[in-house]
C-alpha cells in the first residue's frame, strides 16, 4: 500500500527541454505533451506525483511554452496548485532549471521531488522517501540496474562516487571507493532545500554535475528500486514500448 507524502511536499516536472530525439513530433509540440496511450506524457506525471499527495509543482517550460501552459489550463491545472518557471531564452538544462526555480523552494520544511517529464515509472515514492530519511543525505537519486550507456556510480553503502559514460570510457569520481556499483539514473531526485544554495553554478548546466561536484564534501545517496518499471520515453520506439506498460 502505498503511502502518502508528508504534508506540503513540493515537486518539480523539468519539461523545457527541445525532445530532439523525438522529432519530427518536436518540430510542433513540447515533448512534455507527446502521448502515451493517448495521455500526455505530463499529465501522467503530474498524476503520478498527485497519487502521493503532492498539492505543489513547479514545471519549467520553453520550448513550445505556451501550448504547455494552455494544455494546463484546459485541465485547470487538475485541481493542483502548479506554477511555471519560464525559461525565455533557451532550456537551462536540470541544472540551471532548478536554480532558476529555486525561488519555488524557498519556504520548504521538507524535501522536494524533482522528476523528468519523459521518464514513467511505477515507483513507490513513500519508499524512496523512508530510504532517504534514513540515510540522511543532502539528495536521494533514484537508480535501477537496467542497460544504459551512462551509469551512477555507488559504493556499498549507496553512497553516491561517481559517474561515467559507456561509449567513451569517460569516469568521473567525486570520492574513492572500494567498489563501485552501477545503476542506471532513473531522473527521478529527492533533495533537501539546503542543496539549492549550494549550487553555485549559473545558466545552463547539468545537475548531475552539481550532484557529483557536492558529492566530494556531501552525503548524496542513490536508491535502487530495480523491479519496478521506468521507461525514458526519449524516442519514438520508447513511446511504443510505454504503451505496453502504461495504460
């Protein structure tokens, strides 16, 4: 039985980005309204996230903002308290779109979710949220160990040391490690409101970088919730395959 989230529970939706992947669908429309079994790949996330009680998201937007924001307003936000972060001049990435939404956080007692708008996942968000609760890091990084040309690297302890790229060999270590785990990110975060002041970077950039710099000096754990399903819906291929899984 799935558990709600504590009350007040904050939640980001990154949907600004150019869904290249997913042309020609892009050349018209945000990849945040690409369809799934005829519902929109945001709807099923703002639904996602609303199914543990969360009453609070942010959702920043720039490509094809205002069919986004008009597709919300049809919908009259379902019934949710959801605010726009617009990024007017280009998508600031993860990173840079969380920083420019830091002003949203600012009043939170509580941890924050922050997910992709083209990840599905059945996960179980109470569970991620006992995990991080009880490992008591600055940021939980939801991972599974599914076929991925980037991994998160992991010691023993689920503590977060690094990264790296598949294709390349590139490796990026934040802290030494006797072994290194691999897991898949799955784009889902939970993160304490004291790490957005940690960030120092400014404009476009990747969290996963901030992640790794904060890595060296702060506790990030990751969460491996291998089993349940996560679909990167980042092609049209994938969206065939989400349609198997999410109805």
């Amino acid at each position: 039985m799935r558990m709600n989230l504590p009350q007040g529970t904050k939640a980001m939706i990154f949907a600004a980005g150019l869904g290249t992947r997913l042309k020609p669908f892009t050349d018209h429309h945000p990849k945040a309204l690409a369809l799934v079994n005829q519902k929109p790949l945001l709807q099923r996330n703002i639904e996602y996230l609303a199914g543990f009680g969360i009453k609070d998201i942010i959702i920043n937007v720039h490509h094809f903002a205002d069919q986004v924001t008009g597709f919300l307003e049809s919908r009259n936000n379902f019934g949710l308290n959801i605010s726009i972060s617009y990024e007017m001049h280009e998508p600031l990435e993860t990173g840079g779109g969380l920083k420019n939404a830091e002003w949203f956080f600012k009043d939170c007692t509580t941890p924050f979710i922050v997910m992709n708008a083209d990840i599905l996942t059945n996960m179980d968000l109470g569970k991620m949220y006992s995990f991080h609760q009880d490992k008591k890091g600055i940021a939980t990084l939801a991972v599974t160990n599914r076929t991925s040309t980037r991994n998160l690297l992991f010691d023993e302890n689920s503590l977060l040391v690094g990264w790296e790229n598949i294709n390349t060999g590139e490796q990026k270590i934040s802290r030494p490690a006797g072994i290194h785990h691999k897991g898949a990110f799955s784009g889902v975060h939970l993160i304490e409101p004291a790490l957005v002041g940690l960030i120092h970077q400014q404009g476009k950039f990747s969290i996963i970088d901030t992640y790794l710099e904060l890595a060296k000096t702060e506790n990030i754990f990751v969460f491996d919730h291998t089993g349940d399903e996560v679909v990167d819906v980042g092609k049209p291929e994938s969206i065939t395959k989400a349609e198997k899984i999410f109805k």
